[in-house]
C-alpha cells in the first residue's frame, strides 16, 4: 500500500509540474486528495485550489473594506502573478483634493491607495502577496495629454488601454455610477471617466469631483 501511494504521489507531482490544461491540474488535485494524509498531499491541494480559484474570469474575495469583502475579477496571469480588478467600487474619492494640473503619479487618489486603503483594506498577509510593480501613464490617444511619469505602484486604476483591452464588454463596465481610469482627459485637470452605461467620457472629468467611483486593480503572487 505504501509503495502504492508513493507510486501515486509521484505521478501527481510529475501532472502538477508539467500541467498544460486546466483539465491536468483537476486530475493532479484528485489524485492528491485520493492520498489523504500522505506527507505534502494536502499541501498540494491546496495549491491546486488556489489555483483554480485564481483562473482568468473567475471572481476571488481578497481583503476587505468598511467591513465588506472585496471582489475581484480576475483579469490576467504572468506565472505565478495575477492581475485583480475590483468588480465593484469600493469608494467614492475626487481623482486630486485640489483643483490643479495633476498626473496619475502626482494624485492624491493614488497616495490614498496606495496609503490608507492598502493599510487598512489587507491584511499583514495578504500585503505580503501584493505585487509593486511599473504602472505605465502614456499621453491620452485622442487629445496627446501628458500622462506624466510612470510610477511604482501596488495599487492603481485602470488607463484607457487595459480598459479596452480587459473589460471589452459593457456588463463588466456598468457599474450604477460613473468611475475613473487614470489617463488624462482634454488637459491636465481632467481624467478619463466610465459612466454609469460603461462607455468612457474621453474628455475627461475634473479632478477636483469628489464623487468619482475607484476600482482598483493590482497584482498579487500566489503561494504556490
């Protein structure tokens, strides 16, 4: 029996390294389950799980705020990396408190994300899973705003381009009210608005409106 589930165990192993489908990966959870309390058997489960939870489409809880869990949709993978973007909005914040030329770098809506939300939304853990990286700020495509530096950030929102790349369908936009991407509007005052039917306002919102939607995006390493 021993020498059986040995045999099994290393067959799960070689399936879960070498997956290709998500059909390899639910078979390797199976026969890792099927082992029980076999030494890095239940390990392994939870892996796949995690896994198959965290799958491109598919809706993950992760954190919460006001006392609410937060959704995501899960928007994209690079190995171990997957990109989250809240399903809902989580705040209603003005894109800068002062009314004056601002960059996504230079905004108080990324300060506040990237400060109090992310200290006070995550747990010591799941911080720890939150990737920073490069978040590029290219000009506006219709009126060649300035899109200022690129920042280092482990919290954002959407530019126009991963806008329309990810969230090509109007259900996944329409949110009930209006919610900001961070690519400038028609001058520097302004940024990019979803309105409540999902289409984006290109001429851009002021800045200084306080009642603007956040759906915040951001990476997260799974352990796995």
């Amino acid at each position: 029996m021993e020498t059986r589930n040995e045999e099994l165990y290393a067959q799960a192993k070689d399936r879960y390294m070498h997956r290709a489908t998500e059909q390899d990966l639910r078979e390797a959870r199976e026969m890792f389950a099927q082992l029980g309390d076999h030494p890095g058997a239940r390990a392994y489960v939870e892996r796949c799980d995690t896994l198959l939870n965290y799958q491109v489409g598919n809706t993950v809880n992760f954190g919460c705020w006001k006392g609410t869990p937060i959704r995501w949709r899960v928007l994209d993978e690079r190995g171990k990396l997957r990109m989250l973007f809240a399903e809902d909005i989580v705040a209603e914040r003005a894109y800068n408190d002062t009314p004056v030329d601002t960059s996504w770098r230079d905004c108080t809506l990324r300060k506040w994300l990237n400060g109090e939300f992310l200290d006070e939304a995550f747990t010591a853990k799941e911080r720890m899973s939150i990737i920073s990286g490069m978040v590029r700020n290219p000009h506006s495509s219709k009126w060649f705003t300035n899109g200022g530096f690129d920042s280092m950030d482990k919290l954002f929102v959407l530019n126009e381009e991963e806008f329309a790349r990810y969230l090509p369908d109007l259900a996944d936009r329409a949110r009930g009210c209006w919610w900001w991407l961070r690519t400038p509007g028609s001058n520097l005052m302004s940024a990019v608005g979803v309105y409540e039917d999902g289409s984006a306002y290109d001429f851009g919102i002021n800045v200084y409106y306080k009642k603007g939607g956040v759906r915040p995006a951001m990476w997260v390493l799974l352990r796995v």
